[in-house]
C-alpha cells in the first residue's frame, strides 16, 4: 500500500512541459517532469538583482507564446537538467516561499522568466526559463499583476515583446525627453515587437509622433489599427530608397536584414537614434549627433516588475495591447508553434495554451514545491 501511495504521489508531483531532460536529449513534450522546489531560483543563480527581495513564486502557467530566442535558448552545459523551456508566463500564483512583499497566493500574473542569469559558484552564462510547463518558478521581482481587463491569453503572449520595446524605445531611443513631433521608423511593424513599439511610439510617452513602419501589404490594416501613419511594403519598396536621409528621430530595427544598420544611421536626423534588437549594427561612421544601441532584453529580466507596472499601466489606457493572436498551439505540439514562428511571418505573437491540472496535481505540486 505504501509503494502504492508513494507512486501516486511521485506520479502526481509530475507535470507536462516541452524542454529537455537531460542534457543529451533533444528538446521535446513529455509529462515527467518535475515540479520546481521553493529556494531553487537562488540555489542555482547568482548574483541576483540588488531589488530581489528573497521571496520565489509557483505559478500555475495559463498561458505563453513563441518568442524566436525560445527555440534555441542559452542552457547551462550541466547541472541544471530537467529543464522546461519559454520565456513568457500568464498564470495564477499557487504557493509563495520567503518574504514576498507583493505578491500572495491566488494573484495572477504576468512575466517574462527568459532571463539570462550565471549559474551559482562556477559562473557559467545560462537561461533561466521554465514557462512550457504546467508549474513555473519566478522571482517576485520578475512578476506583476495582470493589467486590468487583460484575458490570460494575451497577458501570456506581451511580457517580452512589451519589455523589449519598451526598453528600446525609453532606455535607448530615449523616448522620454523626445518633443512632439517625434519621427519614427519601425522596421516590421506586424512582428510581436514591432505591433508593440508602434503602439508604443504613438500613445506611449505622451508625446505626438508620426510613425513609419514596414510589413507586407496584407498586414497594412493591421499596422494601421496599431497607430502607423505611413505603411511601406517591403516586398515592392525598399525603405532606405523611399524615405529621405536625415529624415528620422529613430530607427527601431526588430526585422535584421544585411545592410540595416548603414542604411538606418543616414535615415537619422541629429539627435536621432538607431536601436536594432537583432544585431545589425552600422559599421560606418555615424552621422554626427546620433548614436546606435543594440541589446539584449533577457540581460535584464531578473528585475523586470517595475516595468511590467508600468506597461500594465499602459495596458489599461490601451497605450499597449496585442491585438492579433497569430495561432495557437497547445504544450504537446511546440513543435508546430516553433515551425510557424520560424516562418518569420506570424502576425502579433503565437500563443501557448497550457493544459490546465487537476486539483489534485495542483496539491501535489504544492507539496513538491515545499519539499
Ligand atoms: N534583442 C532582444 O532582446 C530581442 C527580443 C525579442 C525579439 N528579438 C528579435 O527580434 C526579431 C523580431 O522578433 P518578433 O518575435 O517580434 O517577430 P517575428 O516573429 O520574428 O516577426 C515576424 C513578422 O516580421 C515581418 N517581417 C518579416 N520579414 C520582414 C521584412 N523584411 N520587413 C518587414 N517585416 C518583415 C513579418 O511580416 P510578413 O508576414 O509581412 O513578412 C511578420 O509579421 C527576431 O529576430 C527576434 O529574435 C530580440
């Protein structure tokens, strides 16, 4: 009876998630996983940011989505296998551990947990992760409650699209102290990033913009919806023969074609700013008074709840939604979801429906988590 007991309960404190487990294997959908244990997160990273307050959550995960840096994401070499993959989570807090100063249990969330982080003692560079699984562990200060009126849906499908652009817009395009009149250039304005910056640019900062973005035809309504005021098809016109030199404040590159960053600096007026998340910097001179960043978001997601406050904030005033789900998939077929982001033309984002545990799993994942 007592083997039988502690089967169940091993059986139970399982779950369904797409990773890998072990370190050999390829990534892929299994249902032996493990539930994470509370005080994980700071037995295996260090440092942790200065506003991590010691206290880590177990979310149950609703929902997540595709991000293209999912597919093939940083893993530590050794040492931290069974692991989960994904970035984005929506989902309900089950259990908290440590002093938790903001969140409890019962309140759902929104987050972004792809963070790269150094692994405790040898330093080594790895990722986080963990939202492809029916129970996640976060950081408190990586969380903040779902904005008002958001589905968990959507609220899965914004974390990192939302911090990226908002990063790239406030902390390096310098939004902030940008006057009314600002000019704006999102390159793939239907990519997840690019529905967001545009959103952004137009009703994020309180200032007046006129922004320029690139897709297809078929997404010209789409982009429009979003804010943009001049659509270019990238398949008949090239953006750098259209738009005159120095006619740009900023630059927002979230596409990455060979050649974008020489062409994106001559577009920038002085002052101006290129900010490219994809890595294609200019390697000519710059035009003078204008400057070039490229980033990495997940360099900074150990801290994000500050952020996630603030576009939540925007989120209500409806200054930053994600108004087109692309496709769904569910855990099991990640493969498919991965396929279709590797096309390179999902509209908006591709969403991660999380199968939902019984009451009984839930339970035992509480256990497991307190173990
Ligand atoms: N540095 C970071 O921290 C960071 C964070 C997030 C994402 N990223 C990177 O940013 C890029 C965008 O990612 P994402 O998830 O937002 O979107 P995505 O899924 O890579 O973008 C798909 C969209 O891009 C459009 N597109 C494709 N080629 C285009 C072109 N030549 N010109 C204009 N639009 C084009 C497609 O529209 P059509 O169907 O019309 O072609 C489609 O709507 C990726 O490279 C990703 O790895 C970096």
């Amino acid at each position: 009876m007592l083997s039988v007991l502690a089967a169940n309960a091993l059986g139970a404190a399982q779950q369904q998630a797409y990773g890998k487990l072990s370190v050999l294997q390829a990534p892929g959908f299994s249902t032996n996983f493990p539930i994470p244990a509370a005080g994980d997160l700071h037995k295996l990273y260090s440092p942790l940011p200065a506003n991590d307050t010691g206290c880590e959550v177990l979310l149950k995960v609703a929902f997540s989505s595709v991000n293209p840096s999912d597919i093939h994401p940083t893993m530590a070499p050794s040492g931290h296998f069974p692991k989960p993959m994904g970035s984005d989570v929506a989902g309900t807090v089950v259990a908290t551990a440590g002093p938790c100063k903001r969140l409890k249990q019962g309140d759902q969330v929104w987050g972004d947990i792809g963070a790269n982080a150094q692994v405790a003692g040898s330093g080594a560079r790895t990722k986080e992760l963990g939202a492809y699984a029916q129970f996640a562990t976060a950081l408190e200060g990586q969380l903040s409650r779902i904005p008002a009126g958001m589905g968990l849906a959507e609220a899965g499908s914004l974390p990192k699209v939302a911090l990226t652009s908002y990063k790239a817009l406030s902390w390096y395009a310098r939004f902030g102290s940008r006057p009314n009149g600002t000019r704006v250039l999102v390159l793939g304005g239907s990519a997840g990033t690019g529905s967001v910056a545009i959103q952004l640019a137009k009703r994020g900062f309180g200032i007046s913009t006129n922004v320029t973005t690139t897709t297809s035809a078929a997404n010209f309504e789409y982009v429009a919806s979003l804010g943009a005021d001049t659509l270019i098809d990238y398949h008949t016109s090239d953006w750098w023969s259209v738009l005159p030199d120095g006619s740009m404040d900023v630059v927002y590159d979230c596409v990455g074609e060979s050649g974008t960053g020489d062409r994106a600096v001559a577009k920038l007026r002085a002052g101006g700013s290129y900010v490219t998340i994809t890595g294609e910097l200019a390697s000519a001179e710059l035009p003078p008074q204008t400057e070039q960043h490229m980033f990495i978001n997940s360099d900074t997601n150990l801290a994000s709840a500050p952020l996630l406050e603030e576009l939540a904030r925007l989120a209500v005033v409806g200054a930053v939604r994600m108004p087109r789900i692309d496709s769904t998939f569910s855990l099991e077929a990640m493969d498919g979801a991965f396929n279709r982001s590797s096309t390179h033309h999902a509209v908006g984002k591709i969403s991660i429906a999380v199968p939902q545990p019984s009451r009984e799993t839930e339970a035992a994942a509480r256990e497991a988590w307190r173990r």
